[in-house]
C-alpha cells in the first residue's frame, strides 16, 4: 500500500496576544484522510491553532507547509492556500440577504473565476451532499442554524479544499440542532476528506478520529488513536480532563 501523503506541515507554530502565548510551538502532521479532532479545556489554544493554519491569524513563529510551500513565508502570497484550505466558523458567516445558492455559488465565481453555469453545478452537487438542495431559493437569513451550518460546509466543499477545518462547529447551534451538522461532518470523515476538527463533543471526537490531540496551555499535551487516548490516557491531565465527560 502506497505511503500516505503529507497534505500539511506545522512545526514550531507560536502565537501570542498582548505578550501571552497561546501556542508555545506547536508540531502537527496532517495526512490525506486524516480526521484529526482538537480538543482541551477553554481557552487552551484550540481555536487559535486553526486560525493560525489558516492564516486568519497571522503566526508569531513557526512553518506552516502546504504541497512544499510555507505560508509562513512573508513573500508568499496566502491566496492559494485559502483555495486550498475551507474553513467553517462557529458562527457560519453567510450573506444572510442571499439565497443558498448564492452564497455557495459566489466564491467560484468570484475566486475561481467560473462561469455561472458551472459555479450553479459545484453548488447544487455540494448542497446536495449536506442535505440542502431543495433550500437552494430560499435565504439564507430565513434558515435555522443548523441548516446554515450544513450550508456553510457546503460552500466550503465547493473549492474543492485539500483540507478542511472546523473550529467548534456545533458550539452556536440549539441542542437539536447539533446532531444534523455532526452527522454531516461524519458523511464526510467517511468518504476520506482530510479534516482537523475543533470539538467539544468527545462522543463525536471519538467516533470520527483516526487521531486526537489533545492541548493545554498552548502545548500538545497527548496526541493518540481515539480509542488508545480516551481509554488509557498517558497524562494525568488529559484523564482530569475527560473525566467529566460520561462517554
């Protein structure tokens, strides 16, 4: 069987605010069909590492590597890695005086440069895997979370990322609404989309990782297999952790 392939680089990441250091150089390798879920107490870096992948924070140190380029590199432009990398927030971010089929259908227009036609095509087959498709007239300000949540994943999976990120996706949702969008994510672990998923549903962590890191004041304190991390944690502070949670 053939050597997986490195989709992502990070070494040495570090970033602080206001002379606090919230990643004190982290290392990650990320490889095609890796499922890899982020998770540690608030405040421990989470949200920012992804930020930081992403370049929605720009890191204080440290590589961040994509098909042999580093990003981190001040006379590279982001551009490609934003086609490259889709991201899901906890809020959604959609144009909410737009249709559903707008709001997936706008950044390949206007990024990729596609024409109508084959911008509506990618739209309504990415809507299509999210359960959305008969939403495509409808506003996107008329939905509920939920639904926009499904919707912004599909707008994500319309540039065709090599890999996808999501910080807390369910975090902004009713509880009801939670399980929808986790089952989304789910169909799509299962199909080998490469992802790093920040969450706080440890349930949902275990049953979709290939791995777990597991962070605390800003340092990867565990990384393992799911089963290997939830079962025999190494560190007294991954299992104070995990204790609170009944899985």
């Amino acid at each position: 069987m053939d050597e997986k392939t490195c989709v992502l680089r990070v070494r040495g990441l570090e970033k602080s605010f206001d002379g606090d250091p919230v990643l004190r150089g982290i290392d990650l390798d990320v490889y095609q069909g890796d499922v890899i879920s982020v998770i540690g107490p608030s405040g421990s870096g989470k949200s920012t590492l992804i930020r930081c992948i992403d370049f929605l924070e720009e890191p204080d140190r440290g590589s961040v590597i994509l098909d042999g380029t580093d990003y981190a590199d001040p006379s590279v432009s982001l551009k490609l890695l934003h086609e490259k990398v889709g991201m899901v927030f906890q809020s959604f971010n959609l144009f909410a005086n737009r249709t559903v089929l707008e709001n997936c259908t706008l950044p390949l227009t206007t990024v990729k440069r596609l024409d109508r036609k084959t911008a509506r095509a990618i739209a309504l087959e990415n809507l299509e895997k999210v359960g959305m498709a008969s939403f495509q007239h409808r506003d996107a300000s008329g939905l509920s979370g939920g639904q926009r949540q499904r919707v912004a994943i599909a707008r994500a999976l319309c540039m065709e990322p090599q890999l996808m990120l999501f910080d807390e996706p369910t975090s902004a949702l009713d509880p009801e609404m939670v399980g929808e969008v986790l089952e989304v994510v789910k169909s799509l672990a299962q199909k080998g989309t490469t992802m790093i998923v920040v969450s706080h549903e440890m349930a949902f962590v275990r049953s979709i990782s290939t791995r777990v890191l597991f962070l605390d004041k800003g340092v990867i304190e565990e990384e393992a297999q799911p089963q290997k991390l939830f079962t025999e944690p190494r560190s007294e502070r991954v299992r104070e952790f995990l204790s609170r949670y009944m899985i």
